[in-house]
C-alpha cells in the first residue's frame, strides 16, 4: 500500500506521491445528622450597620465613564472573555499586562469584532507566578483595592480602561464576594480575633458541610487558635460572612470603587454560595436578598451617569428556574445577566450525538430587552475543556460549533483563543485552559478569509447588522422530516431553525454528522422561501426548495453551517468556507475532505492507495453540480 497526499493548488492540480470544576448541580441541601447542623450563633447577624469602609467612594465619585450608553446596551454587545496573565505581555517578563490587553484592543473589535471585554480576575491575590506553570488564577483575594502588579499599575488599567472607551468598547471586572485569600489581612486579623473576627464564619467545633463541590471537608482549624473557619472551595479561601453588616456593605463599596474608576460592570463569581441556612447551602433567600441590595443600592445608582450591570456565575445545569432566579423580579431585581451554562453544553452534545433535538431544547432567547443570558463554549473553568482540543482541531467541527453559540438570540461571551481554535495546553487540571495565546497562530488566521477567525468575524458583524434579530429576537424550531432510506427511522443529522424580530428572518441550518447525505425536509412553518440570499455557507448556491409542505435543504456539506436571509435575494454572503472534497474508486465515490494549507493557498488529503488506475473528482462543495 502506498500513502498518496493529493494537492489542489489554486493555478494547476497535481498529484504528489508520498511513502496525526464542580458541576454545579447539586442541590447543596443541608442534612439533619450532627456534622451536617446548623449552629444558631450561624444564623445571627453581627456587627455595625452604620458602617462604612475606611475605602468608602460614593457615585458621585464616578470619573472614566463610558457616554451616550443605554439601559440595556448588554444585550447588544459581545464580549470577549481575557485571561490577564496569557492573553499579551508587553514588557516581556513573561506574564500578560494591562498595556498588552491595552495594544490588542484593535484586534479584538476590528480583527474579531467585540466590543466588550471580561477581565480574569485583577486584584492583588495570594499566589503569584509568572512561570507558564504556576497556576495564578486571582480568586484568592489579598487585598480588593490593589491591582496584582505583576499585571501593571492601577494608572495602567486607568489608561487602559479609558483606550477601551475611546472606542466605544465596553470592560467589565471579575468580583469575588463568596471567599478571600487566607493571606487577606481580614482573615489575619479575623484569626486573631480582632475586629474582623466575625467577618468569616468560625465555629467551635468542625462540621462536615458539603456545599454539593464533591467534598464534605470544608472547615478548617484556625491557624491561630482552637476553632474552626468556613471555606466552601477550599482552605486558601475562607468564606466573608454575609451576615455581618459591615462585609456586606465593604463588599458594595468594593464594586463602587472599581465602576466609579470606569468599568462598565462586573461579573460575579461563584453567586450560588454566599449566605448559607439550615435547609440549603446554596442559592438561599438571603443570598439573593443581598444581590438585590446590590443591585438596587449600587448597580442601579449608576443610571444616569453610565448605566451599569453585572452578570453572575451561578453554575447551574438543567434547571432553569434556578437560573432564572438570579435574574430577580421587577420589584426585587437581581443581575441584568446570567451565565448560561445548558447552551454550551447543548451545542456541543448536539454535535457529539449527531441529534437535532437536543440543539433545539436547549435554545432560549433572552428574556427581555434589558435581561440576558450568557452563552459560550467553553471558558478558564472544568466546563467543557478548550473545544478544539474535544475536535481533534479540526476546522470544520469548530466551526459549527462557534456558529451555534452565536446564532441566537442571547449575549455572547468568547474565551481567548476560541476565536481561532487553540487547544488546550500540555498542564494537568484547569491550568491546560489557561495557557498563553499564540500571536503567530493570529496572524495566520487573520489572513486567510476562510478561517475560524474570519467566520467568528462574520458572524459577529451579523450580529451587529441586525440587533433585533439577537437582542430579543424570537427562535422558532424547523422539526426534521428526513427519514433513513434504508431503516425507515427519522434522521436528526441535521438542525434547522428560525430567528425573527417580526420583520425580518433568518434561517439557520447546521450539518451535525460526517454524512455524505445532502438532502434533507423540515416542515415549513408557513416559512415563504421564494425570496431567499446566503449569508454564511460554502458557497452561495440557491439549495432550498418547496416539496410539498416541506423545506427541502440540498448539497450541504458535513459540519456546514449556513444561513439564510429569507425574503430578499440581494444580500451578499458574508462568510464563505471553502471546502474540498476528494471522491473516487478509493472511496467508492463517497469523499475525503480536503485540508486548505492557507499559506501555500492549495488543498490537501492523505489516502493509502494500491499500485492500479483509479478515476477521482474534486468536488468543490459537497455539490455534484459544482464539480470538476
């Protein structure tokens, strides 16, 4: 047998011949046994309610504000999420800066086409490293009104929070209320039994508390004295307790003091876990009530300066009414946003499982004009891993999967180096998530219009093309009515579904298998297709078609994304992926997909072939029509 590498060059074809954290999902309910109690001194409030923080800011403070926003200008942004320490190191001491972040702002809103960004956590925090294997992740923090200098000076986040506004581009900080690093002067004086002593949650003996993170071992001897101190993550972060007025009010005036230097809003890790009862350990009345304190005593006092928002991390899987609880109600609002864990996930599942449905149930449009949900495809946590690493990097899987998480109607969040399909690093645990981003591997993509990149470009200028579409747009499903040929046994390989904002629509069809079947029916739902343009595709070819009551879809390629302007046929296409398949005796004429080599501009295949003649085409998009 001999390997044949087959090349598609754009002048001439040839052939050469050559001899590869926690999932959120526990209730967290407290038990009845005696290491699972619920002291009452827990229950009890505690300290000043008059107080105020020897950092206290007022609004009136506010200076570095963003102008001309409007309430709600969230649902209309996209947000590029940035791991500081990875992301750009402009002095090269080998850890990311602010002024690195500060020189790729272009690149993100121009190159890609964000307008927001989310900054990893910035504050001055216990472990410190710079080596690429030292795990500086900032959620154990030292001190709330101090940057980590290893990222720059508080003037250098100034300058750079202000280059963000001088382009109409939005950033938003990463809060940590639940916990603080052990080395926070607060715990050291807490330990010691000082003022701060009830700033944590002590208690004279050990209880066996698990908080639904796979661990009951989350008390932990004072190294100061006899009893025992609260820390749901784990014993570098010690729980602030929310039952004492002054935390409460030290943590808003934590988040005062940071919008008032200019950031847009926060995202807040870990909401699930701040305030605990004897029925449940997470997602209690009294966490939410002081969400809406926030909200209503903070968050919302900034309306007519620069409105402001937050968005929270409650790490919730198939529950939604769960999730939806942090939004709060009219009368007691909560978060203007929450991170959407089931939409990543159902992407991905889709693709895995080759299934339609479960794309389709797990598809919800925002709730409102000014309330949001978060969708991604993977970010800085044990979530779903970099998701071209799950792919094999290959391109056209990752494609697919970018164009899901943003064709819909939600607020999208990208993690570094998703936008060109980095994989995960050569580390253990979530550090593999974390690594720094290549700028050669940029560049290269930047160039070629066919590439990961130049697709999430594509459709984030969609996005802004037409806002209403993905701001509160409605998202109709196209129920499949392909049928096997051969078992009779419906098809669910490909998904097709609506977005429409009243006046105009989209139709969005994804190909979920490595299938060389290319026709495919869905119901029609009254859908008029006499009128229709490609936007994003592998070309611009008219494929749909009325049979009977049924949208016929034909000639779409494995993993294909496109979508379609319904009701005007002048649109121009905004994303064309180019696409090359070999079909021949070798495979008997089913297909090999060609790889582009974007620097040499030719396609390539590898195929092991015997010593005889062999007839073969290059079929240009999945289309015998288009072939040669």
């Amino acid at each position: 047998m001999k390997k044949v590498k087959f090349y598609l060059c754009a002048v001439l074809l040839c052939i050469v011949f050559f001899a590869s954290c926690s999932d959120g999902n526990s209730d967290g309910s407290s038990g009845s046994d005696d290491g699972n109690s619920f002291p009452e001194h827990l229950l009890s409030y505690s300290g000043n309610n008059s107080y105020k923080s020897p950092n206290d800011v007022s609004v009136e403070d506010a200076k570095h504000q963003s102008t001309d926003l409007k309430d709600g200008w969230w649902n209309d942004t996209a947000f590029y999420h940035i791991w500081v320490k990875s992301f750009c190191d402009y002095d090269g001491d080998g850890c990311g800066d602010f002024n690195g972040i500060k020189s790729k702002l272009d690149y993100i809103k121009n190159d890609l086409g964000c307008d927001g960004i989310w900054l990893s956590p910035i504050f001055e925090c216990d472990y410190k490293s710079k080596s690429p294997s030292g795990n500086m992740h900032g959620y154990d923090v030292k001190d709330y009104y101090a940057v980590n200098n290893y990222f720059g000076t508080e003037e250098d986040l100034t300058s750079l929070i202000n280059a963000c506004h001088e382009r109409n581009m939005k950033i938003i900080f990463d809060f940590v209320p639940n916990h603080t690093g052990k080395g926070n002067a607060w715990f050291t004086d807490s330990c010691e039994g000082g003022e701060k002593k009830a700033w944590y949650v002590w208690n004279n003996s050990k209880l066996n508390w698990n908080p639904g993170m796979g661990s009951s071992n989350t008390w932990h001897k004072n190294p100061n004295g006899n009893d025992y101190y609260y820390a749901a993550f784990w014993e570098g972060q010690p729980d602030l307790n929310f039952r004492n007025y002054e935390v409460r009010e030290e943590m808003k005036n934590v988040v005062r003091y940071w919008l008032n230097k200019g950031f847009d809003g926060l995202r807040v890790d870990a909401v699930r876990y701040l305030i605990e009862t004897e029925n449940s350990f997470v997602d209690t009345p009294e966490t939410h009530a002081w969400f809406n304190e926030l909200r209503t005593e903070v968050i919302d006092s900034y309306k007519e300066i620069s409105p402001k928002f937050m968005v929270c991390e409650a790490w919730i899987e198939n529950n939604r009414s769960a999730l939806d609880a942090y939004f709060g109600s009219e009368q007691k609002p909560e978060f203007n946003m929450v991170l959407d864990f089931d939409q990543g996930r159902g992407c991905f599942n889709s693709i895995y499982n080759s299934d339609s449905r479960i794309l389709a149930s797990t598809l919800y449009k925002n709730p409102s004009e000014i309330k949001a949900y978060g969708t991604f495809i993977g970010n800085h946590d044990e979530y779903m891993g970099r998701i071209a690493s799950w792919f094999g990097g290959y391109s056209a899987e990752i494609k697919l999967i970018s164009a899901m998480s943003l064709l819909r109607p939600t607020v999208p969040f990208i993690y570094y180096g998703n936008e060109i399909g980095m994989q995960e690093g050569n580390y253990n645990g979530d550090l593999r998530l974390r690594t720094k981003l290549n700028w050669t591997d940029v560049e290269k993509q930047r160039n070629d219009d066919s590439s990961i990149l130049s697709l999430n470009k594509a459709l984030l200028a969609l996005r802004k093309e037409y806002p209403e579409f993905f701001r509160n747009g409605t998202v109709k499903e196209l129920k499949s009515n392909t049928v096997n040929n051969e078992t009779k046994n419906p098809l669910y390989t490909v998904a097709a579904y609506t977005i429409s904002d009243g006046k105009d629509t989209l139709l969005c069809v994804f190909s979920l298998k490595n299938v060389s079947d290319n026709k495919f029916w869905f119901d029609s739902s009254d859908l008029d297709i006499s009128s229709y343009s490609v936007l994003i595709g592998v070309n611009d070819e008219k494929n749909l078609s009325l049979d009977g009551s049924y949208i016929k879809v034909e000639y779409i390629a494995p993993y294909e994304t496109r979508v379609y302007y319904i009701g005007d046929d002048t649109k121009e296409m905004l994303f064309t992926d180019k696409r090359l398949f070999l079909r021949g005796d070798m495979n008997n004429w089913g297909y090999n997909e060609m790889f582009y080599d974007s620097e040499n501009s030719c396609f390539y295949v590898d195929c092991e072939l015997k010593l005889k003649n062999y007839q073969f085409k290059f079929d240009a998009y999945c289309d015998w029509t288009l072939s040669y």
